[in-house]
C-alpha cells in the first residue's frame, strides 16, 4: 500500500469517525427552536445552558411560522407562511425534508399518536394531513362550504385524542372536525355550520377535551366537547361586552392551550383591553381584568398560578404579569419594542420573550421576575420548546 | 357659485398625491417601509401577499382607486379585521404607503 493510499484511508477514517464522537450523547428535552421571522431561518436553542445552538436556514417565509414537535421530541416541524413544511433535526440541525404544501399556510398540529401531521391553509383553504415519519401527503381536506360555495380559509387547527383534529374556517363560520383513527387516507369529517361570524383562532383544553374557537366578526365563542360531539357546538359569552364601544384590534390575538388553569380558561379580549375569565364547568364569564392594552398571548405559566400577557401595537413594549388567585396585576415588563411570543421552560421556572425589534431573546425567572439573560436573535418572533411535543393542543 | 367644486376637488387631490409622495422626506420613508412590512405584515404577511387580510401587492390591487385604498388604511373598513391607522399615519404618510403598494411596495 503506498503512503498516498494510507494517508487517503486515514482521513476517510477521521471524516466518518470524528462526529460522532465530536458530539457527546445528548437528550432532548431542554432543547428547542425560536423563529427568526424575516430571515426564513430558526435557532435551535438549549434551556438548561441558555445558548443558541445553531441557525437552520432556508425555511422560506417565517413570518408567521409555528412549530410542532415529534413524540420522540427529536423532530421539530416547522409551518411557514409560504405553505412551507420542514422537518429539522435538533440533534443535528439538519433539514431532514421539506414540502411545500400549498401556497399560504398558518399553522398547524401533530396527531396523538404522532403520525400524522395537520397544516392549516389559508391558498388554498383547507387542511392535508401528512405522514410525519416521511411528509408524504396522506390527505387532503378542501375547506369548501356550501353556505359559501368556496373554500375557505381555516384557523385554529388543534389535535385532541382519538387522532381528530379540529378546525376552525374563517370564512364560512364552520367548525370541523377531522377522525384519522379509522382510516387516516380518508379522515371521516363532521361538520358544524353556522358556528358564528369569522372565528379566527382556537384552543383546545389541555386534557383534550373542549374545543374553543374565537369570534371576531360578533361577540361570544364557540364551544365544541370532545367527548360529546354528537351534542354539537354551543355559543357561549354571548352577552360578554355588548353595547360597550370596541376598540380597534392593531393585530389579532392568539388562542392558547396554555390559557387554562384548574376550572378557568383566560381569553384575550377582542377590541376590549382586558383579559376574560371563564368557567369551564358552565362556561359562564367570573371576570375581566383591565390590562395594559388589545392582549395578543394570555398564558398561563405550567403551574397554572399566573398568566403572562403580551400585546398588540401599540402597547407591544410591555408583559403583564397577572396572578391567578387575586385575579391582579402583580407586575409589569418592559422588554421593548414588539414583544411577539412568550414560552416557559417545561416546568415553568424560566419564561423566554421574543423582542423583534432589538433582536433579543430575554430570559426571566417567572418566580424573581429577574433576567436571567439574552441572546442575539435576528427579529424573533415564535419560540417553542421540545416539551410541547407531550400536550394537546400546541 | 364656483362651477363643478368637485373638478377642483378631484384636480387637487390628483395634483397633490404624487407631489406629497415625493415630499416625505428619504428616513421617513423607510420607517414607513419596515412599519408597512412589520405592522401591516401580521395581517397581510411580510410580503404582503395576503393572509387573514387581502394581499397587497400591486397586481392584486391595480384596479382599486387610490382614494379608497387611502380611506381604508386611514379609517379602517368596519365589519371586517381591518383598523383604521389615521392615529399613527398622517394623510402624507397613508398617500406614499398606497402610491408605494400600487407601485410595488419596496422591500
């Protein structure tokens, strides 16, 4: 053997050796991506260690992109505004496949069971389903109403148990609800109609049960049971701020799985600078808390103790702190100019806030309401943990 | 009487919509570029080809006057997510931002 060919087979050695032993054994349960929205990139980030892991380019439109995890919490699926679909690896940063799936998408969620992932469409509206081992189309589901002869575009697309989906279409004012758990080729639908006027984002509940859609175009929600769909969907809050002036709504507030603590869930106000208290049980309002401005995110933190609140132009400087038991303000951030998510490590110790305009990512500790840090984030806007992966709904 | 107030009207705004435009001054401009990209964005999308709001672009609007375009941004359209920006955009400001989307909106 010459050297040559020793030397050649050395460095072959070293090129397929070396990374996996460059790269130590790892979980990945702390980790996570946060959006950088006008750069059609993500970070992949480490919540123990506070760092920024590596960027994963080449998403497309991240505007307004949202992430679901894999059940191994290996696989992160990214949805961009562009009907973009990407599947990364947070173990290597490695785009392992991306789809373009439809022309302008806004979201979307993963099944139970974990293969099946859902995006929601606004061109052309609809939902397909895909299997999330390989991103193959496994349906297609055009949101088309015949109170409106056209398709419409869908919002608040949310897993619940039993592989269903549930969405909302925004403009035919219909809820769906998709079963993939007898053949997920052809998912049987139930369909809801007259649900009420432009329902423009949903929730579900964290144990999967109630499925919550938002109204914009008149006052209440609507309310399906997961257990008992037969019953059909019910309005509720209808009486919430009638007659009182709207104010105007510079951006549209988020509904949030995270938004629900013991019996309550906490919704934003829409044109009112409140945040509402409802009663599962009965669905009853119990209260509304005056807050700093249109709130965007109301989440409750994983202890269900307090809520965090962000909030549309032109407050969107500002976090609200609210405590659950007193039902008041306890205290007041100000992070800086355009404040656009919020998300606490698993068990809540630490909240980390995206700020677009100063290209930060803040980290707090939600007991001291002390920052712990930043990072350098080019305009963040979403920022999702791997932990996600474990509820319904996010 | 004056004849045809309305001619003069007309006249005027059309004379003054380019003239206005061209006035704003270079840095305003630009903050009405990234607020348009930024603000308007969460609605009509960064690029502004659409999302829970119409798309924005000049191919999509070309045949809507002005004027309405202007109302519209200025004053919102009432039983739809639309808001009124008169607050936080001057009429100067709302003129360049539709002569820029008609024109195709800079990036």
């Amino acid at each position: 053997m010459t050297s040559r060919k020793v030397l050649l087979i050395f460095l072959a050695c070293v090129v397929l050796v070396f990374p996996t032993f460059a790269q130590e054994l790892r979980g990945t349960g702390d980790l996570g991506l946060i959006v950088e929205r006008a750069k059609g990139s993500i970070q992949l980030i480490d919540t123990t260690k506070h760092t920024l892991l590596q960027r994963v380019e080449g998403l497309g439109d991240t505007s307004h992109a949202s992430a679901v995890f894999s059940r191994d919490t290996r696989y992160a699926y990214v949805f961009g505004r562009d009907g973009g679909l990407t599947k990364v690896d947070l173990l290597t940063g490695k785009i392992v496949k991306r789809v373009l799936q439809s022309g302008n998408s806004i979201g979307g969620a993963i099944s139970q069971d974990g293969r099946f992932i859902a995006a929601a469409n606004y061109v052309p509206g609809g939902v397909k389903i895909f299997d999330s081992e390989t991103l193959e189309q496994v349906a297609d589901i055009p949101a088309y109403s015949d109170a409106t002869q056209a398709l419409s575009r869908v919002v608040g697309l949310e897993d619940s148990f039993g592989n269903r989906f549930a969405f909302s279409l925004f403009d035919a004012g219909e809820i769906w609800l998709a079963d993939l758990s007898e053949d997920p080729r052809h998912p049987k639908l139930t369909q809801y109609k007259n649900i009420g006027n432009q329902p423009y984002d949903a929730l579900v509940t964290p144990d999967g049960r109630w499925y919550v859609a938002g109204l914009y175009g008149e006052d209440g929600m609507a309310v399906l049971d997961l257990w008992h769909p037969e019953k059909g969907v019910r309005r509720v809050l209808r009486e919430y701020g009638r007659g009182e002036q709207k104010l105007p709504v510079y951006k549209m507030p988020h509904l949030e799985t995270w938004a629900a603590s013991g019996n309550l869930v906490f919704i934003p106000g829409v044109g009112r600078h409140e945040v509402v208290l409802v009663d599962i049980s009965t669905w009853q309002l119990v209260g509304r808390i005056p807050v700093a401005g249109q709130p965007v995110f109301v989440m409750s933190d994983p202890t269900g103790r307090r809520l965090w609140v962000n909030f549309a132009f032109p407050d969107y400087d500002t976090v609200q702190v609210i405590d659950v038991e007193s039902r008041s303000i306890i205290h007041t951030l100000k992070p800086g100019k355009a404040v656009l998510h919020m998300e606490f490590t698993p068990r809540g110790e630490q909240v980390w806030i995206s700020v677009r305009d100063a290209n930060r990512v803040d980290i707090y500790d939600t007991t001291t309401f002390k920052k712990l840090g930043e990072l350098p984030v080019d305009a963040p806007s979403g920022i999702f943990f791997s932990a996600r992966a474990n509820r319904f709904g996010l | 009487m004056k004849p045809y107030p309305w001619l003069t009207t007309l006249l005027l705004l059309g004379c003054a919509l380019p003239v206005q435009a061209e006035n704003l001054p270079v840095a305003r401009q630009q903050e009405l570029t990234r607020f348009v990209r930024q603000e308007c964005g969460f609605c009509h999308g960064l690029r502004l080809t659409g999302g829970l709001g119409s798309s924005l672009t000049a191919e999509a609007l070309k045949d809507k006057p002005a004027e309405t375009l202007i109302a519209t941004i200025r004053y919102g359209r009432t039983g739809t997510a639309m808001p009124g920006w008169a607050p936080y955009l001057s009429e100067a400001d709302t003129e360049w931002i539709v002569d820029a989307l008609l024109k195709g909106f800079p990036e």
